[in-house]
C-alpha cells in the first residue's frame, strides 16, 4: 500500500484527520442566495464583487487557492496586486447573471494542476496581468453583447498579448495532519522587470455575530515573521513566514460606512489592509498587531524570465526552524502523489489522456467546499440582529425550514456554482470513488440525511431553488459508486451498510416523485425542467400558466430509469438478506407499467413514442383540446435508453421468491413482458434483460443518434438534432407562437438566464450515460447486435464498438489533434500553441456541437470530469481505437 492510500485508510479508521484541511473555500461568496437579504431576492446585486471586500460574510468565507479546516473556522488564502489596480486581487472577479451576455462569467485564468484525496499535496496556477486588470472593459464589452455574440473574455482584452503577466504557482504539503506548508512560485513571463505585492492572508470566518461567544478568536504578531493564532473552537496555531514581511491586522468586520453610509461599529475594519496597500491609508489598520484577520505582505521585483519564492508554514505544534525543511517536505509529498497516480493511471499508457485524467482529478478534489446555510435561521434572522425583510418567509426556499448544511460537499464550480446541485453531484461521485470512495460514498449520502431531504422524500436541487427538479439519478450513482468500491476494497463484498442506509432513503424519494410527478397514478410523469434548462420550447416547470400539463418522455424514462436502478440494489442487498426480494419485484413490476403506460397513456391509445418519426416526444394537454405531440428531437428522446438492466440469470438460483413471482407476472401481463423486456429469451450466457427498447425502436433511436446530420457530432451527441436548423420546430398554443431552432452554442434564449443552452451543445452527463447504456445493452448481447452504419452501406457497428467511439470523441474535446490544437479552445491561438497554456486544460460545463469549443462555466470539473472515467474505462478494456475520431468514416 502507498502512503496516500495509508493515509486514507488512516482517515477511514479514524485513526488521524488526514482532510481537516483542505481546499474548502469558496471563490465567490458574493452574489449567493446565502448571503442575501433583499427583499426581493435579487442576490447577485444584494452583495457584489465591489462590495466584497467590505463585507463580513455570515454564511461562508471565499479567496484564491484558499485552504480552511473542515468547519471553516480558520481560513489561509493569497492575495495580490500589480501596483495598478484599483483594488487588491483578493477573490477571482466575473459577470453576474444579469451583467454577461451569457449569464454568469468568471473573468480569470486559473487552473488545478495537482491534488492527493487527503490534500496532503495540492498545486494550482493563477495568472495575473502586470498591467491594470480590466474589469470595466469586461464588464462595458459583454454589456454591449448580445445573445448571438460570444462572450468576451480576460484574453479578448489584450492584456496578455505581450505575455506582461506573472504566472502564480500555489502549492500546499502537509507535514502531519495539522503541520502544512504553503508554497508560492512567481515566474514573471514578461520581457522587463516588474513589481508584485504577493499577501498570504488568514482569518477567521465571523462566527460571533449574536455576541454570545464569550471569546472572540484572534492573531497576534509573535516576530518579525511570526503570527500566532488563539481560538477555542479551531485551536492555537503557529504561522512562520519566509523572510521578514510587513505584518498587518485588522478585524474581519464589515465597513457599514463604505457600503451602507452609517456610522462604523469596529474601528478594524475587513478592507483595512485592501487600503493600506492601494491608499496607504492605514487608519483601520491595529497599530498593536492583532486581530481577527492578518497578512503578510512582500513587495517583489522579479527580473524579466526570472521567477520569486514565498514561503509560509502553519503548525497546531511549532517546531524549531520550521522553515528549514520546507523544500524536503514539498518534495516528499509531491513523489506520494506520484506513487498513488503511478498506480490509479498504470494502464493509461497515452501521455494525452495521462495529462487530462490527472488534470480532471485535480479539479475534482479542488472544488470541494465548505457549505453553511440554516434556512429556518436565514428566513428569520440571527438573535440580536437586524431581521431579514417580511417578504423572504413567503419566498425562496421558505417550505425548506428544516435544511441545515454544516459539510464539506464537492461542488460543480466553486465560482459559477458555488452550492451542490443534486444530479450534478451523482455524477461527481463516479470518478471520485477511484479516488476516494469512502468520500464518495459519504457524498451520495449527504443529500439523502434528513437535515437534507424534505420530510416529503424530495432531495433538495441546488440554493437558487431547492423545489426544482432534478433528474433521479441518485440511485444510479449509488449503485455505479457501491461496485467501484466493491471492487476497490478487494474483499469481494461491497460495503452493505453505505447500500441499506442509500436504499432505505431513496425509496422515500421514489415515494415523492410517484405522489407528486404522477398526480393522477398513471405512471406518466411531469418532471418539469429537469435540469435541461430551455431544451423545450417553452418553461416545462411552469406549464400551468398554459393551462395545460405536460406529459414528458424524459421524465418517465428517468423514472423507469429510477425503477431498474433501484431494481439492481435490491438484488445487490440480496446477497446480505434474501428479504430484499420483495422490494426488487416491486420495483420491476413498477418499471413494466411505466413502459407499457408509455405506450397507451391510460388507454387512450396515446404514445409518448411516434410512429411516424419513429422517436420519443413530450405531450401537451391543453385544456378542451386534443393532446399535442412535442415533435422536438432532442435527447429527451434518447433517454428511455437509459433504462436498461441486463442480470446474470444465475443470480434467481438462489432467490426463488423474486423468480416465481416474475413468471407470474409475467403469464398474467404477456403483453407488458412482450413490449419492454428481453426476460423470455436469453442473452449471451443466458442473461436476461430489462430495457424499455426492444430490437426496432432501439435500432431507429440509434440511427438517428449516429446520423451525423441530426445528433452525431466529432465530439459526441447533441443535445438537439441538426435537422432543426433548417427545420426549426414551431408550435402555437394559446395563441403564442413558440419554437425551437438548432443552437450549437451558447443560448439564444434568456430562458433559466440564458447561461446554458440544451439546444444543440454537447453535455458531458448526457453522452456518459448513452456509453454507459450501451455497454449493458451489448453485456446482454454479447457482441451479436450491430446496427447498420450508415443507413444503406451494408457495413454493421455492434453496440460494444458505438460506445468506445462515442468515448473517445469525448476524450478528443481535451486531446490535441495533428495540428496540436485542443478542440475546447478552437480559435483561441495563445491557449492553443503558447508553451505556458497549451497543456492547460479547462473543464467547460457544455461543448460547441459543431467544433468542440468549452463553452458555460469554464471550471464545472464536476460532471465533466467524468471524461477521467472514460478514460480510466477506454484503458482498461485494452480496446485502443484510432488516434482520431473517424472510425465511423472509414
């Protein structure tokens, strides 16, 4: 065993708290629902980016390459200034919802090179302009955009063009548990000499707000280049700084006169040393060295190609000369992360992948946060404190009192979405459990913990709106994680109590979406929007205000989906109490009047599938007419794919109950086994199938799936057929016209805000689990189904085959081509072919359908760092396609 797997399993066991510390501050803490009290909600203006500096957070603390125990008392992140900004760079700048052409935009280059699942070794890069940074060029620019316009970013503006810029190395390494060193590398990449202002800052998060804290933590100046941290709740540290820095304090405190024109409570103020240093105004600053936030300041001037050291160390016990051996430490757990990647990576022999895997891990682990927000307390306010307006308790999130989060939660992005969304976390959870499954597995639970959950079964969606609705994928993440760690752990037994626990709380949330997304127990569901933001052509969740209802094909496939899953962890359970039978023939009896209701919507000889187009469509009831087929191809249609469960028939040898009940069924319901499952006749090595696609309608969704003139682009599937560019979809109801045209970038629409689009682009969840159906399907197969490709050629592709093609288009998006350009960054020519960019990778939250481009969030490693699962899988098949996507071509 390597010593990061050591220190893991030293941190399972309890044995040492190897994650206290880890990267656990957000990078905006501003503009979140948190932080929030207007009166109507507008969130983004209540607390901006010009405010931030002046404003002690209530909810959460944020900074750049930040690192926080795990309940985020003591805080350690950097700030800096070029000597020519209006302000220090203490937090990561971008566009609110309302600023971007496109929604919400972080404006900076930063990247995560390197992170151990204990952070025991952590590096990233942030790169700052000598020059002025241009925030209202941004700001003005993206303004003047409109929706058909590109966003316009840091590089548009021209300040790197000369490469006058610094690039920020960040690197942690732990000593011991409690024991870390904090290393800063500053190259100056341009062609003169120029001059940094480089501040490690720490602090501690204001949890005195009520003044019931009968101590107030502290630090205090203890020598030229040492600080001393006093706190009962987080513990009393040392910091030792390299060489003799200008020491400065001040109170983590907001500046009620900058910000609010009232009268100041505390004479130290939070944007004290912000002042200092632009204003030389030292008038908040604690003459005595104390107080609740603290920097190191180093003025340096780095010749041109040279590069600058900072180094700091924080120890709970001081050692002598502690800085002495920093540079050994450093190296020790640089060559542990090595070791522990050497054998996660051993079959990726490609240097390419290698790059990208290690890359999406790194994100990975970075964009965990620490997540604080008591609804009941945010609706009413803290004692002693000014209340929260009237209207809040009637608004956002107001029938979620019981929500209290107190954890560390991976995150999508830690700056465009700085909270947990519920689906996004499922797919987190994937490539995490081949770094960590014991935090996966802790993860998938969270959300399911009654301090999570509503009473009603419903899992909480994301912070802008906990009542939305996201596609049940929990289950499939319970079970996908349970196997990686089965097969992790070595002892041939999966971990029974993680699978009872999930279990026992997703059938609650099964109970939720059957009472409340099939109102009428037809097992038809509704859904609303699900997570696709405008993929339809009008608002799914607000379908009342057409005085209608909306029969949505996604939605009940996702519930089918729901049924196997849960179907295949009964089984799996079975293996620790036979009892579990009984819930696994529920679920398939479930699942079979799904399929067969999606093929008569209660009898009325109403199909969610067209037989014309030979393709799943949502339904539309309006109100005294005739139900409307929602003829938009889109992956709505692709997703009854996705419920498909193919079982081993030695598994019913030993669960007798669960098999007779199966044949009676189905002798009963002939017609229900005929429509949706491959039960009656065997698979390769007799194994059975469950899927709501037989052999036609699978072999039509998947002609249309690999027509590269509907779904099928060198980067994997659209998310909308093509076809609907010179057939845009158009509708009347009610007398409004809506329609839906081929968009293979960003929105068009200020539909859910615009800064997503369904409408064409590719998404890396979506396409996961088309490779991942297919694989079950071809398991069940064994190789024999192929499907003609293309139409007419007489050449036939078998499914097994489809899949690692589709992956490795995936792949190709982050690979560089014969030209040695990525396809995410397109046009871009510095981040293609510049030797401090090109081996950079962005992890974007969507991708161009036609060329490729990261478009959306520009840091979502979340569910698009399942391209480090593709890999991990495309290696371990040793089934190594050509270096380039054209196997369909040839």
């Amino acid at each position: 065993m390597n010593i990061e797997l050591e220190r893991l399993k030293e941190n399972r066991e309890k044995i040492r708290h190897w994650k206290k510390w880890g990267p656990y501050l957000t990078e905006r803490q501003w503009g979140t629902v948190r932080e929030d009290y207007s009166p109507d909600g507008s969130a983004w203006e209540n607390v901006t980016h010009d405010d931030a500096r002046s404003k002690a957070y209530r909810w959460g603390e944020e900074g750049i390459g930040g690192i926080s125990d795990h309940k985020q008392k003591l805080c350690l992140a950097w700030a800096f200034w070029n000597g020519k900004d209006p302000l220090i760079k203490e937090r990561l700048y971008g566009l609110t919802g309302n600023e971007g052409n496109h929604g919400e935009d972080v404006k900076e280059l930063y990247y995560y090179l390197d992170s151990s699942p204990t952070h025991s070794y952590m590096k990233m890069l942030y790169k700052y302009p000598q020059e002025a940074f241009p925030y209202q060029q941004l700001l003005e620019e993206n303004q003047l955009r409109g929706k058909n316009e590109k966003e316009f970013e840091l590089l548009d503006t021209g300040v790197f063009d000369k490469d006058a810029y610094f690039d920020i190395f960040l690197e942690y390494a732990k000593a011991d548990v409690e024991d870390i060193l904090a290393k800063a590398t500053i190259y100056n990449r341009g062609a003169e000499e120029a001059t940094l202002w480089i501040m490690p800052t720490i602090w501690f998060r204001k949890t005195w707000f009520t003044g019931d804290e009968p101590f107030i933590p502290s630090f205090k100046k203890s020598g030229p280049n040492k600080i001393k941290a006093f706190s009962p709740k987080s513990g009393n540290y040392s910091f030792t700084f390299s060489g003799e820095p200008d020491l400065q304090f001040c109170d983590n405190e907001t500046n009620r006169e900058r910000l609010y024109h009232i009268g100041n409570q505390k004479k130290y103020l939070k944007d004290a040393i912000n002042d200092y240093l632009v204003h030389g105004d030292k008038k908040h600053l604690n003459p005595k060295f104390v107080g609740t936030k603290a920097a190191a300041i180093y003025k340096l001037t780095i010749p041109a190609g040279e590069k600058a050291e900072v180094i700091l160390r924080m120890q709970h016990v001081e050692t002598e000369s502690p800085l002495e051996s920093a540079n050994d430490i450093l190296q020790a757990r640089i060559n542990d992360t090595e070791e522990f990647y050497e054998g996660l990576q051993e079959r990726v022999k490609d240097k390419e992948m290698k790059l990208i895997q290690r890359q999406a891990y790194a994100g990975m682990l970075w964009t965990k946060q620490f997540y604080y927000f008591n609804v009941e307390r945010w609706l009413e306010g803290d004692p002693g404190r000014y209340q929260p307006p009237q209207e809040r308790k009637s608004g956002r999130n107001s029938n979620w009192r019981h929500l209290q989060n107190y954890d560390i939660i991976s995150m999508p992005d830690k700056w465009e979405y700085p909270w947990y969304a519920a689906w996004d976390l499922a797919f987190h959870c994937i490539p995490l459990a081949r770094l960590d499954p014991d935090f996966a597995k802790d993860q998938l639970l969270l959300l399911l913990n009654d301090w999570y959950m509503h009473p009603n079964g419903q899992m909480p969606a994301y912070e802008w709106n906990f009542n939305d609705v996201n596609p049940p994928v929990h289950a499939y993440a319970v079970q996908r994680v349970y196997q990686i760690d089965k097969k992790y752990n070595g002892k041939g037994k999966g971990d029974q109590e993680f699978l009872e626990r999930a279990f026992h709380k997703l059938l609650l949330n099964f109970t939720w979406w059957v009472n409340q997304k099939d109102e009428e127990g037809r097992n038809i569901f509704e859904g609303g929007f699900l997570g696709l933001d405008n993929i339809s052509v009008f608002d799914r969740s607000h379908v009342d205000k057409l005085f209608g209802k909306l029969e949505q094909a996604d939605a009940t496939s996702w519930m089918a989906m729901f049924c196997l899953n849960m179907l295949r962890i009964s089984l799996d359970l079975c293996e620790f109490n036979k009892v579990y039978q009984h819930t696994a023939t529920k679920f398939l009896e479930h699942f079979l009047y799904i399929a067969g209701a999606m093929s008569n919507i209660s009898k009325e000889n109403i199909s969610l599938w067209d037989d014309e187009d030979n393709f799943f469509f949502d339904v539309l009831h309006l109100t005294g007419e005739e139900p409307k087929i929602m003829k938009v191809k889109s992956i709505v249609g692709i997703i009854p794919l996705f419920a498909v469960e193919p079982i081993r028939e030695e598994l019913f040898d030993d669960l007798p109950e669960f098999k007779n009940r199966l044949d009676f069924f189905f002798k009963e319901k002939p017609k229900l086994a005929a429509l949706v499952s491959n039960w009656i006749h065997p698979g390769h090595e007799k194994r059975r199938l469950f899927s709501l696609l037989r052999g036609h309608r699978m072999k039509s969704i998947l002609h249309k799936m690999l027509d590269e003139s509907e779904f099928l682009s060198d980067y994997g599937i659209r998310s909308l057929s093509k076809d609907h560019l010179k057939k845009p979809y158009s509708v009347q109801i009610n007398g409004s016209r809506f329609s839906v045209k081929y968009a293979p970038g960003e929105s068009e629409t200020t539909m859910f805000g615009g800064n997503s689009n369904w409408r064409g682009p590719i998404w890396f969840p979506i396409n996961f689990l088309i490779i991942e159906s297919l694989k079950k399907f071809d398991f069940y197969y064994g190789g024999t189904f192929s499907i003609e490709y293309p139409t007419g050629s007489g050449k036939f592709i078998t499914l097994d085959l489809i899949a690692n093609e589709l992956s490795l288009r995936l792949i190709n998006l982050f690979r560089k081509d014969k030209h040695g350009n990525r396809p995410i960054y397109a046009d871009n020519e510095k981040l293609q072919q510049d030797p401090h960019f090109q081996d950079l990778i962005l992890f974007h939250e969507y991708f161009h359908g036609e060329n490729g481009r990261g478009l959306g969030a520009s840091h979502q490693t979340g569910w698009t760092g399942l391209v480090a699962e593709l890999i991990h899988k495309y290696h371990k098949e040793k089934e190594f396609y050509p270096n380039a996507a054209t196997f369909f071509k040839s």
